[in-house]
C-alpha cells in the first residue's frame, strides 16, 4: 500500500472531515428494495435518513452493501420471496409509519442498450412487487427509479401501468428526468425519478450546476430540466473528469491494490467532499489490456474514439461502421469534459474508458469517483462484479439531492401537522 506522510494525513482529515451543518434534526426512516451496492440508501444516508432495510439477488452487491451500512439487515433473496407483511411485523413498523420506500428494478429490460427489449421480460414486472411493498407499508412517500427507456417500452403501456397501479394506491405523482451532471455528477447519466406522497405534491430537486445534454429519448422536451430554461449566473459549474479523479494515485497498468494510500493532494472540491479522512482509498487497481487494445489507445486523444483509430486496428465488425455510430467505443476520456455514463463493464469496445492522460482504462475506483461514491466506500466481489455494481448503481450525489427535497416535504408537513395539533389544543 501507498502510504501517505503522517502530517498529510493529518491536514488531509482537518480539511475534509469538517461537519457539514445539519439542517435536520430528526433522523428519517427508509427501505431500499432492489438495493445494489446501496447507491440510493448512501445518498439517502447522506440527508439524513436511516434505512431498516436492503434486498436484492446478487450475493456480492449485498456483500458490499452490508460491508458500508452495516447497522441495516440487508438480504440477498429475490424479492418474490419475501413476504411483506411478515417483514413489516419484524421492522415493529404500523401502516403508514415508514417515511419512504425507495427501490430502482431492474433496468435490463427497458434500457435502450439492451440487445432486445420485450414486454415479455421478467425483469419488466419488477415494478409490481415494489408495489406490493407499498402497498403493505404504506409509507408516507415512495421514491421509484428506472432508466429514460421506460417510457418507450411497450409504447409506454408499461409505465402507464405503473403509474396507474401507484395512483391507485393513494400516491399523489410527479415524474422527472433528472441528468447527473445538473446535481454536481461529472457523468451523462439520465434517470428516470417518479415520485409519490400521501401528503401532497412532492417535488423534484432543482439543478445546482449548469450543464447541457442531449435528451435524445422519450420525455426528452417534456419531463427534463432543459438548459434554456437553467439560470446560469445563479448555478455552479458542471463539475468535469478532472474534478472527479485527477488526484487519485497515478498508475500504470497492472498496478494498484485494494487499499492505496493517497499521493496527491485534492484538487477540487468535489474530489475534497469525496476523499477519505482516514488518508486511503480502496479498489484502485488498473487492469492489463490485451496488446491490440494498447495499440489502439495509443491513437485515441483525450475526447476522440474509435473514429481516430487506424482502419486496419480496428475490429473487424467495427471498420464497416458509419462514422456516426458508436461514437463512445474506444472513447478516451477527457479531463475538461463530462465521462460518458459509466458501464457495467470497463472494456474500451463498449464504452469510454481510456484515461486523459493515462495509457490505461478507469480503475473501479475512478469509476465509483465519477459515481459520486465516497472514497471510504468499499466495494466487495470479484473486479468484474465491482465495476457491474459501480455501473448498475444511481450516483450518490443524485440520490441525495431527491432524499433532501424528500425531507423537505416530510418536515414540512410535519410541521403544518404540529401547527394544526397546537392550534386545535389552544382554541
């Protein structure tokens, strides 16, 4: 392991484990269904709610899940099998006392990536046993999150019947697309965000930070916070690739561990608000490429891909391509620039994964940093399986910014209640 000088450490920790002010008091409770690594329940955590519970089929994700909240029963076992009422009994929860229900199904079956989408997956009724959950607990407010290819599937019969099946329940609805780089996230990302409340309208969170990009799917005009519309003087600026993992320990690939010290200072404060106090980080290892991947590299400047590789280096199947297809493959990152969204897998044919100024592709690391995961958080499983978790997870900084407008309404009404209750008992 890199270590890092004693005195820097030190200085490190002063700077970087300041309090953050809390602007509540009360702690607020969740459950997280079709949890993941817990990207959700982290940024959840970070405004101030606890989660009670976590569950989802893959073994390594609740490994690692379990690993950075370890207070939260968190179970691996599909989902149909686990029975509500009976978990609701063990939780000492009443009807109506959970704060909110969060969960993102999973995405496979409606991703416009996906190699085929049909109605007819599995993966596509996952949605009805979050509402089965929602509909034993009635929590006050649920949060359901998918990909932006939702609203097309099955020429949006599927999301209207989610929408259908939650207005049903009581749920006063709003829906958004929310893009990542808009809440301080250094990635393209787009998610879909459907909100719900027994209490009234529940809105979404407004963007922080001004950035541009594409809405090139269903909703796109309709459900985003478009740019035009964004006060740019008011917001900060988007943050970029640099921001996000220009300080982590520079490596050559086959270097690394699981447990680096780090070896430069920070250099904004996105990388600041991330690092660890404790002076290390975790899954930074930077893996061999075969010898044509580290020909092709070479070719590639910061921002360019495969179009910038020579027509005899490519792929086979690639040197039919049209030049405007598969414009992030054999991408190289860019250090001014937003990262394309990260992948369930770092491999250069399917995405942008080269480094700025590296000869390498992202560590699991660098891609939790473009996450927005905290550097304390560790990643359990096989490497595959961390970048399949890191890919598959929505970005902390996202998930917090919808749990504090969450709160927001919960206190709100709590507090309307309270003025009511004083009201009724003084008059």
């Amino acid at each position: 392991m890199m270590k890092q000088p004693a005195s820097k450490v030190r200085r490190l920790r002063l700077v970087a484990s300041e309090p953050t002010p809390k602007r509540y008091l009360a702690p607020l409770s969740t459950i997280d269904l079709f949890c993941g690594a817990g990207g959700l329940t982290q940024g959840f955590r970070q405004a101030g709610f606890n989660c009670s519970f976590a569950n989802d089929f893959m073994p390594e994700a609740i490994e690692t899940f379990a690993l950075n909240h370890p207070g939260v029963r968190a179970e691996c076992k599909p989902i149909e099998e686990v029975n509500a009422c009976e978990l609701r009994t063990q939780l000492n929860l009443l009807s109506g006392e959970l704060d909110v229900l969060v969960g993102g199904p999973p995405c496979q079956g409606f991703s416009i990536n996906a190699p085929s989408r049909f109605l007819a997956d599995p993966r596509n009724s996952m949605f009805k046993h979050y509402a089965r959950f929602v509909e034993e607990f009635e929590p006050k407010t649920i949060m359901f999150e998918n990909v932006p290819g939702l609203l097309s599937m099955g020429d949006g019969a599927v999301f209207r019947q989610i929408l259908q099946v939650f207005g049903t329940l009581g749920y006063e609805l709003s829906v958004k697309i929310l893009y990542g780089p808009h809440y301080g996230i250094p990635q393209e990302r787009w998610r879909l965000i459907l909100l719900g409340s027994r209490l009234g309208q529940l809105e979404h969170p407004s963007p922080t930070h001004f950035a541009k990009g594409r809405a090139n799917f269903r909703g796109g005009a309709s459900l985003t916070f478009p740019a035009l519309s964004l006060d740019r003087e008011r917001l900060s600026p988007a943050v970029t690739v640099g921001d996000a993992i220009r300080d982590l320990p520079r490596l050559e690939m086959g270097e690394g561990a699981e447990e680096v010290g780090y070896t430069h200072d920070a250099t904004s404060t996105y990388a600041l608000r991330l690092r660890n106090p404790e002076g290390i980080t975790f899954n930074h290892h930077a893996a061999k490429l075969s010898k044509q991947n580290i020909e092709r590299m070479k070719h590639v400047p910061p921002g360019g891909s495969w179009r910038d590789i020579p027509f005899d280096l490519l792929p086979k199947g690639m040197q039919s391509a049209r030049k405007s297809d598969h414009t992030k493959r054999y991408g190289r990152l860019d250090f001014n620039g937003l990262s394309g969204t990260v992948l369930t897998k770092c491999d250069p044919h399917w995405g942008t994964v080269f480094l700025p100024d590296q000869d390498r592709t992202l560590t699991v690391r660098e891609a939790a940093r473009l996450q927005s995961f905290p550097d304390s958080y560790r990643f359990a499983g096989s490497r595959v399986s961390q970048y399949i978790q890191v890919g598959n997870a929505v970005p902390v900084q996202m998930a917090e910014a919808i749990a504090h407008s969450i709160r927001a309404h919960l206190v709100a009404h709590n507090a309307t209640d309270a003025s009511i209750l004083a009201n009724a008992v003084n008059g």
